[in-house]
C-alpha cells in the first residue's frame, strides 16, 4: 500500500514540479532590455591658461571637486592628478577624461569649448576682457 502511495506522489510531484517552478523549465523568446546608464551634464569645468606647457582646471559636480595644474604630456594632452582623481585634457578639440587615481575606473568622460593661447606665451595673448582679439 505505501508503495502505491509512493509511485502515486512521484508521479503528481513530476507533473506539478515544472508548472509550480517556472525556474526549472527552459524559457522560450526570452527578451533581454538593454540598461540605460543616466549620465549626468558635463561638470562644471574651468580652465586657464597658466604657461605654455601647463593649464589650472577645476571640476565641479556635486560633492566631486578637482583642482590643479595640468602639465603638458605630448603634443595635444595634458595631465594632472590629486589623491583621488587624474585628469587628462586635450584643449585643442575639448576632451576631458578622469579617472580614479586607485582603480583606474572612468569618472567622467566629456567635452569642453576648445582653450584658446595653449602653447602661446601668456604675455603675448591678448585679454579679451580689455581688448579686442
């Protein structure tokens, strides 16, 4: 008797098991939705020219906040870094990455109006706030 009770669970247990965890049966025409990742404006960003091979930036956003001197690399990028951040920037077309000092992970990655005078001498540059350029 127990062992027709047994044959008789089995049987209703694999009949029902599929249908009550879906997990257990293979999933057809599944669609995956893409993630949208929010990104932010461009922070807040400041750039002069303090030489020819070296600019100040400051970056703001939220409690984010960079500021230094970056100094010339190559040809068309300059790079400067604080505790948490490094900033590399091309100021011919605007481009500015940071990444994390630790990680190497993005922060940011955005573009800027190109900076006029780099690699001019700062005294021969005309200031736009006193005169015409």
């Amino acid at each position: 008797m127990d062992y027709i009770k047994l044959i008789i669970f089995i049987a209703t247990v694999s009949i029902i098991l599929p249908v009550n965890f879906p997990g257990f049966a293979v999933e057809k025409d599944v669609k995956i939705k893409p993630i949208e990742i929010a990104q932010n404006q461009a922070p807040e960003t400041y750039v002069k020219v303090q030489d020819m091979n070296s600019l100040v930036m400051q970056i703001n956003e939220g409690e984010y906040e960079f500021r230094g001197i970056l100094r010339r690399i190559g040809s068309k990028e300059f790079i400067g870094n604080d505790r948490q951040s490094r900033v590399v920037f091309n100021p011919y077309n605007g481009h500015v990455t940071v990444f994390s000092v630790s990680t190497g992970t993005e922060f940011y990655n955005y573009y800027v109006p190109p900076v006029s005078g780099v690699g001019e001498n700062p005294d021969t540059m005309c200031d736009p706030e006193t005169e015409t350029c």
